[in-house]
C-alpha cells in the first residue's frame, strides 16, 4: 500500500492486531508517512525503531486491537499506539543478562520526548520525534 499525502498536517491511522507481523506495517506506515512528508531517512529510521517497539508492547502486554496514529509535526512526527490495556510501560534498568527489557530506554533515547495518555478504553503510548 503506498499513501498518498496532500495535506502536510495529515495524520494517518491504521488498526493492527496482537501479533508479530503488526510490526513490519507499523514500520512500512511510518516510513511511508516519513517519505511523503519529506522527512529525513535519519528521522525515518529512528521513528521505525520506536514504532517497533511500541507496538510489540502493545502486542506483548496490552489487550485486543491496536490503533497506530502518525502525526506530522514542525520538524518531525508523532507516532502515537493505543491499546485496550491501563498497564502502563516501565523503564526498567537494563539487565545485561537479559535478551529483552530494553525497548521503553530505546524510546526515550531516540524521542524529544515521550509519554502516555490514558483513556476509557486503555491507554495511547506516544513518542514524539525530531529531526
């Protein structure tokens, strides 16, 4: 699917389910948001990474379907991901020994900022990303 945007300030929104193919289209919508934007493949790349991330929390600890929210902004994007669950993600020190834990550092590493916003229906994880 390739997507075409002619208002700068679009956002796109797709529905993903719980499973492990979910990131692979979350990252291919926000690289094709990324490129009709004109963002750099810098930008493009880290907001990939965040996405991943995000979504496979959302696959691992939340609940029922997830919605991806991309948003344009001055510099950079928005990349939002709401699932049914309240539980929200903790930055947990890295444990060398462990293979996983390291995805919510990795966020707050390559985001200006990031954060969460609950609702009636779960929560929305959001990472908001300049170049």
């Amino acid at each position: 699917m390739r997507l075409v945007l002619n208002d700068p300030l679009a956002e796109v929104r797709v529905t993903l389910s719980a499973e492990g193919g979910s990131c692979a289209r979350a990252r291919q919508v926000v690289r094709e948001a990324a490129v009709s934007w004109g963002l750099t493949d810098d930008l493009a790349d880290d907001a990939q990474l965040v996405v991943t991330e995000l979504v496979s929390n959302g696959i691992d600890h939340g609940e029922g379907l997830i919605t991806l929210t991309v948003s344009r902004k001055d510099n950079g994007m928005l990349v939002e991901v709401h699932d049914e669950s309240s539980k929200q993600p903790q930055l947990r020190p890295v444990d060398p020994t462990s293979a996983r834990g390291r995805g919510m550092q990795l966020v707050q590493a390559l985001s200006e900022r990031w954060g969460t916003t609950p609702d009636t229906k779960g929560k929305v994880v959001w990472a908001e990303l300049k170049a």
